[in-house]
C-alpha cells in the first residue's frame, strides 16, 4: 500500500482528501505546518506528496525545495493561487502537477494515480554511456562521473524517452503523448520547462559529449556520441 502524505493547515480540506485516498487504497498522512511536513516526509518516505502553498511556517515552495534536494519523490501542489506566475513556479521548481483549489476529490484522487504511473521498462536497452554520462535504463538512474543526478520521476521519463531515440526530433505534444499519457491535462509549457530542468541536471555535462537540442518550431532532440 502506497503512502500519500497531505500537507495542507485546512483542516476539513485535508480530512476530505484523506478520506477519498483511503477509499482508493492508499495509506494517509497528514501534516498541517511546514515543520512538520519535513519531519513526516523524513520518517515516512512517502510514496507522493500532496504539498499546499500556503502554509504556516516554512512554505510549500520551500518544502519542495527541501524534497527535491534529496528526492525525486511525486509532488503535486495544491493552492487558492489560480495566476500561471505561481503555475509556473511550481513547475520550474520541480512539482509534478497544480491543482488550485477549489478542487473536486475524485479529480485529485485521478491526478495521484497519473502522477504515481512509473516509466515503463524500456525494451532493448540496459546501459548507455555517453562520455561521463550513464544511463540506466532498468534501474532508472542517471550518473554523471559516478555521481548519481536528481530527475523528478516526470522529468526522469522525459529524459529517458529522449535517449532511446537519439537524433530523433518530436514536438511538446509528441512528448506528452508517448511519455506522460494522453490523461495529462497540463499546459504543453510544462514541457519547456522541464527541458530546462533536465538541462540544469546536466549543466556540468560537456556539449563534446552531447546535449538536448531545441530546433525552433519543431521540438526537441538528444544529440550524443556513445562510447
């Protein structure tokens, strides 16, 4: 049974959801400040994370930060903030869905299933280096210099999608389509923005060695000299 740790100070707002997640066979968390979602997110190792913006004490945003600079692990923000500016900022920062409230359960209940969709096994494929790049296709892992990099598990298939089809070119859609699924229901700008994670990821990556390329009004492609 998968752990979902909701933090969220509203407290009928986080009974509600905790109920629909039970009915759907997870276990439930709940954190209602900032302090204490850290503490629980450290003794839990939850599956995925339901993180609210505001909140007392320390923030969503800073909780995420706080997450994703020792996991990958799902979250999805949960906020009264409907302005794509702070969309957006969830996203660049490493979230992997928005909901704004207000929210029906059951969608947030779908959002959770979508997110917790792992990769599939990619077929046919094992480990590819690429200079100082390894990548572990069964193990999902991505090292460079020995020195594993961190993906959210969003961003983690996008990229492995990319590498299994070198020199290949495919647009934002191509890319939601065959890597998150056609339930996604986000903006096709979340792509975007996870091609600049990924590159961050990879900033000490050197362009001899290979890169993400963008080919204005076509899309995206992973150029890279196996070795």
């Amino acid at each position: 049974m998968k752990t979902i740790l909701i933090v969220e100070d509203e407290i009928t707002i986080s009974r509600v959801l905790k109920a629909y997640l039970e009915k759907a066979q997870f276990h439930v968390e709940q954190a209602f400040t900032g302090d204490e979602a850290i503490a629980k997110y450290d003794a839990l190792n939850p599956s995925l994370v339901l993180l609210d913006v505001m909140l007392p004490g320390k923030s969503g945003w800073d909780i995420l930060a706080n997450i994703r600079s020792k996991s990958a692990c799902p979250v999805i923000m949960l906020t009264a903030l409907g302005q794509i500016n702070h969309k957006l900022t969830g996203l660049n920062t490493g979230a992997d869905d928005y909901i704004t409230k207000p929210f029906n359960a059951e969608e947030v209940v779908a959002r959770v299933h979508a997110v917790l969709r792992r990769p599939a096994i990619i077929e046919g494929y094992d480990v590819k280096y690429f200079g100082g790049l390894k990548v572990d296709f069964r193990a999902h892992t991505v090292t460079l210099h020995g020195i594993e990099l961190s993906f959210t598990p969003r961003d983690l298939a996008l990229f492995l999608f990319l590498v299994q089809h070198p020199n290949q070119t495919f647009t934002r859609e191509q890319l939601i389509e065959q890597v998150w699924g056609m339930d996604y229901e986000g903006s096709d700008r979340a792509v975007d923005l996870a091609i600049k994670r990924i590159r961050r990821a990879l900033e000490n990556w050197p362009v001899t060695e290979g890169e993400i390329r963008t080919l204005r009004g076509l899309g995206y492609q992973f150029v890279a000299y196996e070795k």
